[in-house]
C-alpha cells in the first residue's frame, strides 16, 4: 500500500524528515517496508495489518504520528456542507434499508447542476503517486477521500435512478448486476445490493454499477456512504472474484461515524472543482448503533504486563492522543473506563488497551529482562530417540508431514490399533460436537490420514512423494483416554522404484512379480533401517492387518512385541481412496519401540586374516522364507560364520511352480588365524545339511 508523507503532514505539523517519520512509524507496528520519489513525490510503501484497517489512509497515519511525536491532529471538516438557502427546505432522497443488520448505516447527499470534468492538478497528481488512475472530478473525489480518510463512498448519477430512490436489500435469484468493471454478473439470493426502484445498481461494498456511472452528460449526483457487515462483503467478494479498494476496508471494518463526512467530504470537492448546489440536508439512515463496549483498564496490570512502573499520566496521555477516552473507576488512580473510538474495531479486550500503551510507548524502552525461573531446561526422555527417528526418516528421503487430527467412523472401524495388532481392546473416542461425519472421531491410527496426505499429493503431479509423521493417536483403553504415540512412513510406489539401486536387483526372475517383489524389499529396507536404531533382534511375520495386500506386506516384532507392521496397501483400499497409483504404508509403535532403547554403537576393528566366501544355490517351496533359512545356519553355532545373506532369487524356467531358487552366500572369518580349507568344507557341509533338513535342495 502506497502512501505519501507530503499528505500526511497537511494533518500534523511534523518536524523530523521523511527518513526519521519512517523508522517511527515502523516502530510502532506501521511498517514502512521501503520509499520511493523525492520531495513532494515521496512516496511511503507501506505494510499495514489487517486488523489496523484505519490506519490504511493518511488521516490515520496521520494520527499515529500525532502520538509518537506529541502533537495536535488537525480537526477534518467540510466547509461548504451546508445546503443552499433555496434547496435547504427539499423533500430528503428516499433510502430504504431492507436488511438493518448487514447495513446498519447509510448516508447520502445530493448535489444537483455540477459539471463534470477533470479533476484539479493537486488531486489527480496526487491519485497517481498512490498508482490509481484519474478518471473525473466526481470519480477521483471519492477516490480521494478514500486515502484521505479510509472511508469508501460512491456516486451515483441521480438522473439514471429509476424512481428517484435508493433500496438496500438482498439481490432476487437470477438477477444481473453489470458492475464498473464492465462484467455482468448473474446475482444470488446471497448478494447484498444497491437497488433503485427496479434493479440492482451497485454490489454492496464492492463495486457499482455500470448503467448508473458517472459520465460527462451527468448533471446531477447522489453521493452514498454507508457501513457494511464485513462478513457479508467478504463472501461477497470471494464469491465474485472481485476484491477492491472499498471491500478491502470493508472486510475489515471501516469506520461507522465517518458516513456522513465522508459524504460532505466528497460533496465539498465535487462543488469546489465542478459547481453545483447541494440539495437538502444530509441523508442519514442508522437503523442500529454500532458503539463499542468500553473496556476497563488497571493501572496495576498495565504495570505486570509491561515489567515497568508507568506513570498514570503518561498512560492517560499515550491513549488519549490515540483517541480513546478515559474515564477514573473507583478509588484512586487504580483503574480507568477505557471508551473505544469507533475507528479502532481491533480494540476489544484490557490487553489490546496495554498493547496500544507499549507500542506507542516504545518496546526498545523497556528493559531487558528474563521471567524468574528457578528451575532448568530438561531433556524430554524421548527426545534422542524422536531425533533419531526423525534425521533417519530424512536421510531415506523422507519429508515430515502433519495430518489431521479426526477421522471418520469408517477409517477408525478400519485402521484401528486392534487391527494392527499394537493395542488390543481399544476403542474409539468420539467427538461430542463433530464438524462432520468425516471428522467425527479421534484418529485411532496415522494410516488414513497418511493415505489422505499421498492421495492429495498424486491429485497435484507429485508422483514420487515420501512422507513420514510422527504424532499420537487417542484411545479410549479401559475407560481411561490413552494417547499412544505412533510414527507411520507413506510412500508412492514409483516413488519406491526410483530409490532402488540399479543393477542391485535380489529377484532376478522375469515378469510383474520380481518388479513388485523389488519394490516391496525396497520399501522393507527402509523400515529396517528405522528399527536398526533400536536395540534388540528383529523378526518378521505375515499377521498383518487386513488393509495391507497379503502377499506383499510384514510385521516386525522385538521379543514377542509388534513394533511395526508394513507393505503395500490393499489394491480395495487404493481403489476406494481414489489412489492414482499403489502406495506403502509403515506404521511404528513407538510405544513398544520406545521401550527397547536407542541401540548402542559398538566398533569392531578390521580382521587381520582373509575372509572366505562360499555360495550356495538351493530349491525351496515358496512357503519356505530367508528367516528360517537363516535361524538353521545360526543354530549350528560356527563362531567363524560372520555372515549369512541371500545374494539372487528366481523363479520359472527349470524351477516348478510354487518354488523358488536362491543363490545364499556365507562368509567365513577368524579374528585369530588363516582359516583352512578342511574346516571351511566341514562347516559348509554342515550348512548344507541343516538346509536340507528344510525341504531345500540343493542345486549343482
């Protein structure tokens, strides 16, 4: 938002230049981000919070300096409001407030024989400092007054008012509205509107209307002004796609006693560059006041808040020089009666009075200083392993993600933590007020709302997406509400392609089946390396929930207790989600994680004497899984074996159906000496007959 110091200065006789004006206002929460021009054409631009919309103008500006620096505001007035002798007695312009509650205030004047032309060089040159167009003296004159000021005000041409009135009312259900823009709108019951006695004629606070503009053949002019609901003009605006200068101060509130000054502001401008005789008085429909609750202010918490004994006069002067009113309460000095001034909708409550008292004071007055505490930061006892957690999560590939809360009864019934197989006898926690019932129950699980998180993802051309959240869950577990805390990992399977290595592929046989059989050891590995943080053997079984697919889904357990559960969601569940593509799903109890403790990192130096592999090539039945292949050879208790991994896996061709080859390698090492060959043979002999004894064959 532009704003020009040369302006603001007609209203406050300053002293200090344009660079000191700036760094004040900044300090006091009106931010001027950068300047432009010089001298007269300096040009403030300025960034003003939305629950500062008095401020959005010079007058307010204005009056903020007026406080910093002590000085007196010059008094805004409209010299030549007065109508003249002969049109002083004329009937009233008729207005008609249908909907008092969205518009509580309408003013209007009528100006009748002006002319319209070019607005003088002053005014026009000043419009274009602030990059808005000159357009007519009658145009620009609101315009004017809306940076001047902050109050939004229209004029309409009197002449082109069917039936010499003015209605506010709701628009009627098919009706159309050509507004300034030169679009014609198709208007809804939901529209607030500016009616003459046939049609709509302006879309409230918004914008007006094209067939009753200001045009050079008009002679005669209603100037309205009026306060509406910002709710109103809020969906007003969204609904329409517009957002202008006026609904930009009307959303967030513009003054309700500036109506009928803005009104003689316009009118006196009009008159002084266009002639013309003012007829009537000032129209002035209040169908309710807007007065602000007064808000009572304690000198004593003023003190507590700010740290600092201020004294009472200064709190009475900073506020006043505001324009708030302070009423004594009570005993003493002890506590003031704060009246609102009808600009400042922001100031609700004592502590938006003390803010007002700091800002204005200075922050930089008042002293460094900590809260008292006698205690010390401490550590979080899960803190070091949430970190671990987490930088692992990152380093995969992972990004952090933050799901809602509530989920409907379905997701709860489906991805509850029974189903899981984390706690058993949960049940669910309702809301008592739910939003929807989308929204209607505590989340019992992070998997919906991770599948939710993908699904939004891949709706937007994001293929490859990698997301984990860790957060709680809530329960109700034996009448008490327990709020576990879960970690849940999600991930496309493209996504889950991309990071395979290439050439590393373990199932080597050929069709759809080694591609996905890869993806899911793809994903598995990373659930590996977030559980190898933990201390404890881990083991894997099928007794997943039924949400996963069957064949391409695991739990691990540590000591008997489920930790995780993961794999490849069910091909039902992604066609009811909606899901572009499959997804993986890991879901964590930390709880039982938690429990195991971080594991602890153990250096074994490099072996002195060489190691010595062999490969073995065996036939299983599919049934038959690595883990158990695996506990055979650890069973034969060969202190040299160091390692025990499958290197190839294939299926078809020579290999029947419903069994599989696997290429196991073994590595043989002593920390003591050069092994012999005799030995090596005797402890693969061994292994060979341990895996034999599991149905293996062995290939030659």
């Amino acid at each position: 938002m532009k704003l020009s110091p040369q302006w603001i200065r007609e209203f406050v006789d300053l002293t200090v230049d344009d660079r000191r004006l700036a760094e004040d206002l900044t300090n006091v929460g009106i931010s001027v981000e950068g300047a432009s021009g010089t001298g007269a054409d300096t040009v403030f631009e300025m960034e003003i919070g939305t629950n500062r919309p008095d401020a959005m103008n010079h007058y307010g500006v204005a009056r903020e300096a007026a406080a910093i620096y002590d000085l007196p505001l010059k008094q805004l007035s409209a010299v030549s409001s007065q109508p003249s002798a002969k049109t002083a007695h004329d009937a009233p312009f008729p207005i008609t407030v249908e909907e008092p509650q969205l518009c509580p205030r309408f003013s209007a004047r009528v100006i009748r024989g002006t002319r319209i032309r070019s607005s003088p060089e002053k005014i026009a040159r000043r419009l274009q400092l602030l990059d808005q167009r000159p357009i007519s003296n009658a145009v620009d004159a609101t315009n004017y007054v809306l940076w001047e000021i902050g109050k939004p005000t229209h004029v309409f041409d009197m002449d082109l008012l069917e039936g010499g009135k003015i209605i506010v009312r709701k628009a009627r259900d098919g009706e159309t509205l050509k507004t300034l823009d030169g679009v014609e709108r198709k208007l809804t019951s939901d529209d607030l509107v500016v009616c003459d006695a046939k049609k709509p004629v302006g879309l409230a606070g918004v914008m007006g209307g094209y067939d009753t503009m200001i045009t050079e053949k008009t002679r005669n002019i209603v100037i309205e002004s009026a306060w509406w609901d910002p709710g109103i003009v809020r969906k007003m605006s969204r609904r329409h796609g517009l957002h202008t200068d006026a609904s930009h101060r009307f959303e967030r509130g513009a003054d309700f006693e500036s109506t009928v000054l803005s009104c003689d502001l316009v009118a006196e401008m009009i008159l002084s560059s266009g002639g013309g005789e003012l007829v009537g008085d000032v129209v002035d429909v209040v169908s309710r006041r807007m007065d602000q609750a007064p808000v009572m202010l304690r000198v004593a918490e003023v003190r507590r808040i700010l740290g600092e004994s201020l004294d009472v006069g200064l709190i009475f002067r900073l506020l006043k020089s505001l324009g708030f009113s302070l009423i004594p309460e009570g005993q003493g000095d002890a506590q003031f009666r704060v009246h609102i001034p009808s600009w400042r909708l922001d100031v609700e409550r004592e502590i938006d009075g003390i803010e007002e008292i700091a800002r204005l004071h200075g922050y930089d007055k008042f002293e460094n200083t900590l809260p008292a505490y006698s205690g010390a930061v401490v550590e979080l006892p899960q803190a070091a392993m949430d970190a671990t957690l987490r930088q692992r999560a990152l380093a995969l590939g992972y990004n952090e993600a933050v799901s809602l809360t509530f989920i409907s009864h379905a997701d709860a019934e489906k991805f509850s933590s029974s189903a899981a197989g984390f706690s058993a006898g949960a049940q669910v926690l309702e809301l008592e007020n739910p939003l929807s019932e989308e929204a209607s129950v505590m989340r019992t699980s992070l998997a919906p709302g991770m599948l939710d998180m993908l699904a939004w993802n891949l709706n937007r051309d994001v293929p490859e997406a990698r997301l984990f959240e860790i957060s709680s869950v809530y329960e109700l577990l034996g009448g008490e509400r327990v709020e576990p805390k879960r970690a849940c990992l999600g991930a496309t399977a493209s996504s889950v392609r991309s990071m395979l290595p290439m050439g590393g592929a373990l199932d080597v046989s050929k069709g759809e089946h080694a591609a996905v059989a890869e993806a899911f050891r793809g994903f598995k590995g990373d659930v590996e390396n977030l559980l190898a943080a933990f201390a404890g053997e881990v083991t894997y079984d099928r007794e997943t929930a039924e949400y996963f697919h069957p064949g391409r889904s695991a739990r691990a357990r540590v000591n008997g207790a489920v930790v995780a559960q993961f794999g490849q969601i069910h091909p039902e569940v992604v066609g009811a989600r909606k899901l572009r593509q499959d997804v993986y799903l890991a879901e964590f109890d930390l709880e039982a994680l938690y429990r195991l403790g971080l594991r602890t990192a153990r250096f074994t130096p490099l072996g002195k004497y060489p190691a010595v592999e062999r490969d073995f090539s065996f036939i299983f039945s599919d049934d038959i899984p690595f883990v158990e292949m695996k506990k055979a050879a650890h069973e034969l208790e060969i202190r040299e074996m160091k390692e025990f991994r499958p290197i190839e896996i294939f299926r078809g061709g020579s290999i029947a159906a419903g069994k599989y080859s696997v290429l196991l390698r073994v590595r043989f090492q002593s920390a003591e000496r050069t092994l012999r060959e005799d030995e090596v043979a005797q402890w693969s002999g061994k292994i060979v007959a341990a895996l034999a004894e599991l149905g293996g064959v062995q290939r030659v």
